[in-house]
C-alpha cells in the first residue's frame, strides 16, 4: 500500500504572512462566497493556543481552501497550497487533524493533496504553479517517479523556464499540456472511463460479490481467513479516516447479492 511522507527537499513554507498570491483571479464575490463556507475557527477551543500571527495567517489560508474547493475550476494544486501552510502552523499545536475534520478531510486524503503539491514546488516555479492554479491545470503526482502526474514526462522533455513571467508560464504550461496529449503513453482517459453506479445498493452488492469471492480463494484455514478479514476491516476504517475500534455484527445477505452460478435465467441478468 503507498504511504504519503512527508517530503525533505521542498520549498520552505514561510509563515510571516498569509498567501493570497494563491488565489489570483478570484473576484470579491467568490471571496465572498467561500467566506460564507469557511469554518468559524474562532470558536475552535484550539484556537486560542494560536498567537495573533497564525490566527491571521490561518483565517486566510482557511478561506482560500475553502475556495479552492468551491470555485469550479480551481485545481487540487491550490487545496494542496493551502493545506501545507495550515499543516506548518497546527501540526506543532497538535491540532491539525481537528482542522481536518471542520473541512470533512480525512488524513489520508489532506496528505495526498500536501504530498502533491510539494512535488509539484520542488519541480516547478512558483509562477507556473499559480498559473495552473488558475487555469486547473492537475500538473501535480503522489509519487516520487511522477511527481508531475501524466505531464511528468512531457515536463522532462520540455524543461521549465528558471524565472518566467506570468505569460511565460502560460506558454509553457500550453506546450507541455498538448505534448501530453500527443504522447501516446498518456492518452485522454475521459472517453474510455468505465462509467462507475452512484447507486449505493449496487455499490455495496459489488463489493460483496468481489470480497466474497476472493475470499473462497484462501486457504482453508480459519486462523488465516480470520485474520485476513480483520485486515481487510482495519485498512478500510483507515482508508475511511476512523481512528477507533469499531463494533460490527453479522447481518443477513439478501439473495439478490450473491453472485449466480451458470448461465443466467432470461431476464435475470437485468434484474441483477
């Protein structure tokens, strides 16, 4: 399973002041708007362990994620922007993970959007990254070998300027956005996506169906198959952000979620 560390060799978050650079763009009304979505930190009982500095800094930072998650276009290199710099002021405090959980993020899924964003600062200028921002250019991966995502390759062959100018940028990110396209090692995925049900019964009768059958497929041992489902239960609750124990007791499968052996009954395809 990848694990989401923290980076080493990064740009340095610097806290003297809050990052409004990372919100060009955004007009009064949308900064109005996220104001309205934005968590009241104040009435947080962490809140006072902060000094006057980082309750400035964090009330910015708070309502800039809160854009970044309301603006529609606004890329996942923003909510990564803003969460790294809340992550530098609360995680000392030991409070971060409260912060979290007022945006409805779990661990995982806040590391995965830090860990991003640092590969993509430790690749790009910063005027490429406000950029993308901008334009919600995802130029961003979750591992060391793509640190650019799909634009990881075309970033190599295409070098970045040192020290561009907003236009610059912008020239740069076109170019290496269509030499992505063009690689055939990275085509556009959103005509050959597999449609996924949003039906939350389907949904949980194929997680059965594809548990259940691996599952047969263990060695028919009780010590091993009882501690493979204890495994599969606690990477879920993980993978789900619950920090505690959880009690869970048998239920009935309905019929129609076990899966049917040999050929269907006409019409009973359609009913499944």
């Amino acid at each position: 399973m990848a694990t989401y560390a923290r980076k080493t060799r990064i740009r340095p978050t610097v806290l003297e002041q809050p990052s409004p650079e990372l919100l060009p763009g955004v007009s009064l009304d949308e900064l109005t708007t996220a104001s309205k979505t934005t968590p009241k930190l104040v009435t947080e009982r962490w809140w006072e362990k902060l000094a006057p500095s980082e309750q400035t800094i964090l009330q910015v930072e708070s309502e800039g994620l809160a854009m970044a998650m309301l603006v529609q276009g606004y890329s996942r290199l923003a909510i990564g922007a803003h969460l790294v710099k809340a992550q530098a002021i609360l995680e000392p405090h030991h409070v971060f993970g409260k912060f979290l959980k007022l945006f409805r993020f779990t661990a995982r899924t806040a590391y995965r959007y830090i860990q991003r964003y640092n590969n993509a600062s430790s690749h790009l200028p910063e005027t490429i990254l406000r950029t993308a921002m901008v334009r919600g250019i995802d130029i961003s991966g979750e591992s060391a070998e793509q640190p650019l995502g799909r634009y990881t390759t075309a970033a190599k062959a295409l070098p970045p300027p040192a020290d561009p100018t907003d236009e610059q940028a912008g020239i740069w990110l076109d170019s290496v956005v269509k030499a992505a396209k063009e690689r055939s090692d990275t085509p556009e995925r959103t005509d050959l996506a597999v449609p996924i049900p949003q039906d939350p019964d389907t949904l949980l009768k194929e997680c059965y169906r594809f548990c259940s059958l691996r599952y047969r497929k263990l060695p028919i041992n009780s010590r091993i198959r009882k501690t493979w489902v204890h495994h599969l239960s606690g990477m879920l609750l993980t993978d789900l952000g619950v920090g505690h124990a959880q009690s869970v007791a048998p239920i009935a499968v309905p019929e129609e979620f076990r899966a049917m052996r040999g050929r269907p009954r006409e019409g009973a395809q359609e009913a499944a």
